[in-house]
C-alpha cells in the first residue's frame, strides 16, 4: 500500500547516537562540505551491566576483526552497534531457504564473481511507479497547529536540507496544490506514504521521539519516494538477514520489494544511505544483529549502516536521477552568493547546447536582490532560443521577472515579491563563441507588508540569524482592523535592556509611532495586538552572539467580544483570529459552544468538607475541566489534604490528566502550590491567603480512579499583630508558634526574643545562615561557629548573597574563616573581610566548620549566605565500613534532574576498594540511556568498566584493580526515583583470595551471590 512506519528512538537515546555519528563524521579526512558524506560508526550498545566478563571478552573480538573476517560471524560487543530507526514496508516478499542458499553459494565464488554480480544487480529503493513522483519535483506541506514553534522550526531545517542538495522543492500549501503532505501525529509514530498518493492531503506522521532532524530527514526521503535502502530486490548481495534475531511481528519490515515496486536508476546499493536500516534495527536484544554487512571488496572492515546525520552521496544522485534535476545550476540558501554559466571562463559550451537551473530561497520575510553582473548570450528574436530567464517564485509557473539575452545593455537590478527566485539558462548551438553570464544576489529582510495575514521569520530561520542585519516590515491589514501577532519560536541574545539584538515593535508604521515593547531574550512574547490596522516590527542585531531568531505569524483582528452577537451565555474571551465562550465557576460550556450547564467544582465556604473527582471511586470521564474554590473568612487558611490519588501520568510531566492547587491572593493573583498527577498522594497543602482553588483537568485518552481529598479551615493567629511573637510568627493547625533570628533565643513567655548563644550545627541539605543581627550591623566581640554536616558521599557548598565586614589587608579584626572538616585544625579553605563577596566555597568532604569573629570596635552589615550540597568528590577507603548515597536527601524524596555526580573512592597503597550497592531504584531503560550509575576502577572514566547500571536489580558487589574506584551518576531531564546507597571499605590484596561468605545484608569481603572483579 506505500505506508511506511518507522522506529523512533527516546530523546537521550538519539541525542547520544548522533554524537558520535558525528564524532566519527569530523574526524574523517574524507568528508566534503557538501555533497559528500562518510560512512559513520554505529551506535555503541550499552553496557551490559550484569556481567563484565562477557565486555572484556568482545572489546577481545574487536581488537582482532580487522585481521580475521570471520570473527564478523560472531556477535560484536557494546561499541560496535548502529540502532534502526525505520520499519520497512507493509509489502510482503520474503527470502526462502532457496534464497538462502544462494546467497551461500554467491559469495563463496570470490571476489570477482561477486563483483561481477553487483555490476549486473546495481537498483536502489526508489519508487518505480511515475505516478508517485511529485510533479516537477514541487511538494506543497502543511503543518498542524499543535506542534511548537521548535518542531517547525526542525521541519523546515530537514526541508532545507533536501532542498539544498537537490532540486526538490518543498513550499506551503496554496489552492493551486491539490495534493501536498501533512505534517502530524498519527499513532504510528514516525511513518509517511512513499512518494505522492495522488489523492489529496497524505500524513507525514512525527511523532513522540521522532524530532530529530535525522529521523525528518528520513521521513522527507519516504515522501521524495524512497522505501527503505535493505528492501531493493538486490539486497541479498550486500547484506545478510538474520531472522532468528528479529522481533516476533516485526519479520515484514525486511521484506524484499520487487523490480516492480523499485526503479535504482542504473545506481549501486548504498550502505551509508540514510534510508538504510541500522544493524540492530528491531532485534531482540540489544546486542544482536538483524542486518549484517557483507564485505566490500578490497575493504577489510564492514561498511557501516544506519546513519543519521545527513543525505549521503548515493541519496542524493539518486533524487537527482528520478526527478530529472538539471546537470548543472544548483540551489542557493545563503544571504548571498555570485554564480555564471558554467562557460563563462572558457567559452566553450556544449555543442548541442545546455539547460542549467539556479534556485535562490531566502527565509520568510526576506526578498531576493539580483544583478546580472555580465552577459553574453547570443541574440535571438525575442530570445526564444538562447535566454537568461528569471522567475519570482520557485518553478516554471512562477510569474516572470525578465527573459534576457544578448549583452550591450544589462538588465536592471531584479527583485523578488517573495523569498523564491528561479533562474533558467538556456542555450543552443548558437551559443557558441558566446561567454554567457555572471550574476550576484543578495537576500534582504524587511518591506511593506499589506494582507489579511502572512508570515515573518528572522533571516536564516531556523538556522542562527546573521550579523548586522536590520530589518523593517510595515505590516497593514484592511481598514476596520487590528494588526495580531502571534510568536511560534522566539530566540534572541539576551540583555536586561535588550541592547545587543532585538525585536522593536509600534503602533503604526513610523519611527515614533507608539512603543508596542521591545523584545530580546528566549522566552516567547505574549501574543501581540495594535490599536490601528498598522504595525512597525523592527529586528535588528549586532556582529557578536548570533541566535536561532523568531518565527511568528500574522493576521487581521476584530474584536468579536464587542458586539452583542456572539451568543455566549456568560463570558466571551477574544482571541487572535476568533474568540471563545467560558463559563462561570460551577458551569461548564454545553457542546454548542455557547450555552452553560451545572458542571463539577465551584465555590465553597463550609469551614471542611470533602472533594472529589467526578464519579469518584469509579473512573473519571475524559475531557472534564472541573474548578473548585474554597473560601474562608478573612484571616482564616485553608488546609488541604488527599486521602486517595490516581491520575494518568508520573508526576514530573503532567500533560495529559492533572490537579492544579493555587493560592488565590486577590482578583488576578494567584500562588501556585503545585500540578499533580501519577498515584503519589500530594503533601498536606496549606493555602497562603483565604482562598484555594484547585483545578481538574483530563484529556481524551487514559481514565484512572481520580482523587478525595478533605480540607478544613484554620484561623492565622499569625495575621493579627504578628500573633504576639517578637521576631518571627509561625501558623499552624489549631495554634501558632513564635521562633526568634538567627543568634537570638526564644524567652520563656513564648513570644519574646533575648540574644542567645552563636553555635549552630547545621544538618540540613539547604538552608540561610546569617550574622549575628542582620539585617543590622553585628554586635563587637561576637565569636561565632556554624557546624555543617551533610550525607556522606556529598559536598558543603556555601554561596555568600551579601558581604560587608571590616576591611583588613590581613583579615585580622572581623572576618570569617572556614575549614574542610569539624573543628579549625581541618585543612583551611580561606578567611574572608571586606565588602567583596567571597566566590562560592566548597568542602572536599561531607563537613564544613565556619568561624566569625569580631573585634571591639568597627562594625558592619555582616552577610547573609546560603548553604547547599553539591554530590561527588573523593571518599577515603579505610578498614571501617562507610556508606555513601546517591543525594543529600536520600531516604526522604527521590533524587533530582540533571544529576551529575563524581566520587573517587580512594584506599591506601596496596589495597584495593570493595563497593557493595545496599539499595538501588534508578528510572529503568533497556541501554541505561537516561538514568544511571557507572562504575570504573581507577582514578577516571579511561579505567575498566564494570558496567552500566539502572532499574530496580542491585548490581554484584565489586572489586577495584588498583587502590581506587571511581562512581559516576548521572540523570535526565524527566523520571526521577528513589537513588541507591552504598558501602565502601578498604580490604589487602590478599584477602581478594579468600573464601568466606557472608549474608547479603550485611557487608563483608566476601558475599553469596559473588562480587565482580575485572
């Protein structure tokens, strides 16, 4: 049926494989800047973490396969692996044990039999049905709405990309385009129709985890009319399929198509395609292979297969082959360029003549200046057979801008209406003894704009937008209405004051005209309106930081909410290009879209009660909006506590199903406690002011039990003269307590506040430590120390916000002073006076002792400093058990994002560390691509491995070569879990030998279940 569906991989997964496809594309001398690609190396597979023996053993094998061809038999270890990313087609040709043994056969007859039989077998995977190539290589796309102004921002760079290296065209769909793509999301994933369907709209499909820019690439090259490089009839002369390793269900995908179905061209099969499946693409396991390479003659190494990263050679003659691209012109994206006739230096053009074609694209926004610089061309009647023609728009359709031929007189300077301009020269025999032309364009942003709507971009968009630009659109919609601006992407170097570049935006066309603002930065801009039909967008940039620019859309405004048609029973809200009905709290919108109806929620002033989801215990309906307000009385907290939850999700990216609790302050401000979802049960929550409101929302999709929570009001002593306290009044349910600042004590009346003693121990992970008195100045002869102990395996860090004692060139009257340890006989990290503040100051270990001191005569402000922890550093091994664990906070809530840990555990010389895991819960994914521990022997990562760890399953114990260990941790940007702690103890080389067990809950020299040991 044509339908291609493809694999696509999680984020961190693909982000990982492409660094090193393009790791291994920089560092090879073969690779072009243009049209030439290499072949890339695969994506290393993970580790396996449960058994480094067996990575010892294939690193062993892949030492020797450059010397012996047949260790390629055996499978290749953790470095030597690409992952797939297409599925193959839905057309079903297998490969029988006929053909098995053929292929036995073909290639025990030797290297010249086998060349000889790729001359006579050389197709490639493209479409040999003309019906489904695009007409004169134009495809008209679409893009849905609810993709981010990023992922069009991608579709357009993998467009361009196509675009650049051959004649395909990719432009926005317009009445005249009967057939064109769409670009959306689709159950499938990442998959496409293989060249044009010829009915209408046809799914470009990218779906979760397919936007990558290789992964659209591909896709494109489905839409162009390509099947998968491993389906041609020819396969079986380069590659082997090994079914036994391929996914049950999944065998279609590497189906042979027939001559049929394919048309190659006259071109050989291409490893280093990116239509090419990848060597693991669909296996079992991770480490198998479902496509091996045959050898290459000559070459002692398999080709590699699966790459990502851009259009290889063969991909690219190709297209140029089945579209009939001209054999000389090319496509031009720069801001500017010069280009002649290819006989322009030697005047000697083919005798029977030439046809070449340049097609100049610019970004939206952005017009095409041309100067035909020199030209000889021979003179025919009307220029008829010998002729420059330039066209304002990217085919032959376009309207013309100018057809030019002799040369005593030079056509004008030549300016597109759009951002596309099509150059044709063509020549006969008569051009013969004629030079032919020069020409230079150059893309300029900016120009009047007068439509009911359009785009703008930044030039060069998606791509960084170039130095010392400045661009002017004067945008003018019909009389009657406003001018809307809506942002899709918006990237601009950042200032407070937006002075290096900048968006300018004015109400009307000139200079002076009403400031709308001024925008920089990366955080997109509200949508945007004028008062007249009249808007000013100025964009200007310096010759320093150079962004990825905006993409924005623009259209004509009416406010539909000011007349008394628009039918909505309670409130209209206006919106850019429409405008929309809501409902009042307690009401939600009929499906007229205009009409309330009792809904779920609304208000509540009972001092307790109970809420729930709706048809809570029973699961909840899908695409339910449900507000609940409680109100107290004035000076009252509300305090809210779930007793069930389960809702679709995990709780760190509710997207779909979620609880929304805020504080509410006044009319339009509110405090947000949190979004909920998954089936944690939220803490207790306790409002800031007298109103709560908390907000349901489900999708379409997955339905859950819901929640129950009950909430009861509580009058803040704490609101009312500040509850009685002197410093510092707490509220809580039913009371209040009263606390006193730091270096005070609080009285025994409860509320007073007496100066107290100055020795504080610290145990919290994060906290504020001030001197004595701050704000105000601190009192003379005040001797201070603060104690600062964290988890073991963790780091103080201390980061001073202000900084004002007496200055001294010595530090000796008032200063602070901090040490690496307990007391002030521990390694000195530094003393600090003055007003400058001190840079953040690390510990080496899990303690810190902080001394201030002052004198009996100047006093200052003093400072005011935060204390964290930072994980990672080195850990002494010693005879005594010590334990270590995966964040500060271990035990109490599950380790944070972007975690990005170090520890070296050092031994003396002469003993070696023994690490046990005693609990271990990291987000599980089959490589250990997002979340993992890594451990190696030695000071650094270029040591042994002894694998790579994730999931639930605690690894074996282990056992360093050397006298150290090194433990990394790492986390993504998502799932978050539990941790792992661990123990550590220094053992003699000697006792590496002995054999006494010992319970696995308890840790000793030798365990049960073994340790390893590389």
């Amino acid at each position: 049926d044509g339908f291609i569906s493809d694999i696509a991989l999680p984020n961190e997964a693909y982000e990982r494989e492409l660094a090193l496809q393009e790791l291994a594309l920089k560092s090879s001398s073969a690779a072009a800047a243009h049209n030439r690609t290499t072949h890339t190396p695969a994506t290393p597979r993970p580790h396996r973490p449960r058994d480094p023996r067996r990575h010892r053993r294939k690193e062993a094998e892949r030492k020797k396969r450059r010397r012996l061809h047949k260790k390629h038999k055996r499978r290749r270890g953790a470095k030597e692996r690409g992952r797939g990313r297409g599925r193959g087609s839905k057309l079903r040709a297998g490969v029988g044990a006929a053909g098995r043994r053929a292929l036995k056969r073909s290639r025990a007859r030797g290297n010249l039999e086998y060349r000889r039989q790729l001359k006579a077998r050389e197709r490639r995977a493209a479409t040999a049905r003309k019906e489904r190539v695009w007409d004169f290589g134009v495809i008209p796309y679409k893009i849905d709405s609810n993709f981010t102004g990023a992922d069009k921002g991608l579709f357009k760079q993998a467009m361009r990309h196509w675009e650049n290296y051959t004649c395909i065209r990719f432009v926005e769909k317009t009445e005249e385009h009967p057939n064109y793509i769409i670009f959306t999301e689709r159950e499938c994933g990442c998959c496409s129709f293989v060249g044009k369907r010829g009915n209408g709209p046809q799914a470009l499909s990218i779906g979760k985890n397919c936007d990558k820019f290789g992964i659209v690439v591909h896709e494109l090259g489905h839409v162009v009319g390509f099947w998968h490089e491993h389906t041609r009839p020819d396969r079986d002369n380069h590659v082997v399929i090994i079914r036994d390793n391929i996914q049950a269900g999944q065998d279609y995908n590497f189906n042979k198509l027939t001559s049929e179905e394919v048309n190659s061209l006259g071109l050989r099969y291409d490893f280093n395609s990116i239509m090419h499946y990848a060597r693991a693409t669909f296996a079992k396991a991770t480490y198998l292979d479902t496509i091996r390479p045959r050898p290459e003659p000559n070459q002692e190494a398999l080709p590699e297969i699966g790459q990502r990263i851009r259009l290889s050679e063969g991909d690219i003659a190709q297209t140029n082959l089945l579209y009939k691209c001209p054999k000389c012109g090319r496509t031009y994206q720069e801001n500017a360029a010069t280009f002649s006739s290819p006989s322009y230096v030697n005047s000697a053009p083919p005798p029977g003549g030439e046809k070449c074609e340049w097609r100049i694209t610019a970004t939206h926004g952005e017009r095409i200046v041309l100067n035909i610089t020199s030209m000889d061309i021979f003179k025919s009647d009307g220029c008829k057979t010998d002729y420059l023609e330039v066209r304002d728009g990217y085919w032959h359709k376009s309207p013309s801008l100018g057809r030019f031929c002799g040369g005593l007189r030079l056509p004008e300077t030549i300016i597109s209406t759009g951002s596309r301009m099509l150059v044709t020269y063509v020549t006969s025999v008569n051009q013969n003894g004629h030079k032919g032309f020069t020409a230079a364009y150059e893309a300029v942003c900016g120009g009047e704009l007068t439509m009911e709507e359009g785009h703008l971009e930044s030039p060069n968009y998606p791509d960084d937008y170039r130095p010392n630009k400045e661009c002017i659109w004067k945008i003018t919609v019909p009389d009657g209405y406003q001018v809307a601006l809506r942002f899709h992407s918006f990237e601009i170097e950042n200032h407070d004051d937006c002075v290096y570049d900048y968006l300018d935006i004015r109400d009307g066309h000139e200079e002076n005209s009403t400031l709308i603002g001024v925008f920089c930065g990366y955080k997109k801009p509200e949508d945007i309106k004028s008062a007249s039909n009249k808007m000013r967008i100025k964009f200007v940039t310096d010759g320093s930081v150079q962004k990825a620019g905006f993409s924005a859309t623009f259209l004509k405004e009416y406010d539909e909410c000011s007349s008394l048609d628009h039918g909505c029973e309670h409130n209209c809200i206006n919106q850019l290009g429409s405008y929309e009905c809501r409902c009042k709290i307690g009401y939600e919108l009929h499906s007229d879209g205009k009409r309330c109806e009792d809904a779920c929620g609304g208000k509540i002033d009972q001092p307790n009660g109970t809420i729930t989801s709706p048809s809570f215990p029973d699961l909840y309906p899908v695409n339910k909006n449900c507000i609940w307000e409680i109100i107290a009385p004035p000076q009252y907290r509300i305090t809210l506590n779930f007793t069930h939850f389960d809702l679709e999700g995990n709780n760190q990216d509710c997207e779909y199903d979620s609880v929304d609790i805020r504080s509410k302050l006044g009319v339009a401000e509110m405090r947000k406690h949190g979004v909920f979802c998954g089936q944690r049960l939220p803490s207790v929550i306790t409002s800031e002011g007298n109103s709560l409101r908390i907000e349901f929302n489900s999708d379409n999709s997955v339905q859950k039990s819901g929640f129950a929570a009950v909430f009861f009001t509580d009058k803040d002593e704490c609101a009312t003269d500040n509850g009685g306290c002197q410093h510092i009044c707490k509220n809580t349910i039913g009371s209040y307590v009263c606390s006193c600042s730091n270096g005070f004590t609080l009285h025994e009346n409860g509320h007073d506040c007496k100066e107290g003693g100055c020795k504080h121990e610290i145990t919290a992970p994060v906290g504020e430590i001030f001197s004595p008195n701050y704000p105000d100045y601190y009192p003379s002869r005040k001797d201070c120390v603060w104690q600062f102990t964290t988890t073991p395996g963790h780091r103080i860090k201390l980061v001073f916000d202000e900084f004002e004692m007496e200055p001294h060139q010595e530090c000796t009257y008032d200063h602070i002073a901090l040490y690496d340890g307990t007391t002030s006989e521990a390694g000195f990290l530094g003393r600090y006076c003055g007003a400058k503040v001190p840079h953040p100051i690390v510990a080496f270990n899990n303690q810190m002792f902080m001394v201030f001191k002052s004198d009996s005569s100047v006093q200052r402000k003093g400072f005011r400093a935060r204390h964290t922890t930072v994980c990672g550093g080195g850990l002494k091994a010693t005879s005594t058990v010590k334990h270590m664990y995966s964040h500060a906070k271990y035990g109490d809530q599950n380790y944070d994002n972007k975690e990005d840990c170090d520890w070296i555990i050092q031994a003396s010389p002469g003993e070696n560390v023994h690490l046990t895991f005693l609990t271990f819960e990291l987000e599980d994914e089959h490589d250990c691509g997002y979340d993992y521990v890594e451990v190696f022997s030695g000071y650094s990562d270029s040591g042994p491995t002894y694998g790579k760890f994730c999931g639930n399953s605690i690894p074996q114990e282990m056992v360093s070569i050397n006298d150290a260990l090194l433990v990394r941790f790492r986390s993504d940007d998502t799932i978050n879990t539990k941790g792992f702690s661990a123990a550590y103890v220094a053992i003699a080389k000697e006792s590496l030998t002995e054999n006494s067990t010992g319970d696995n809950n308890s840790f000793s020299y030798s365990f049960s279940r073994g340790y390893l040991q590389l």
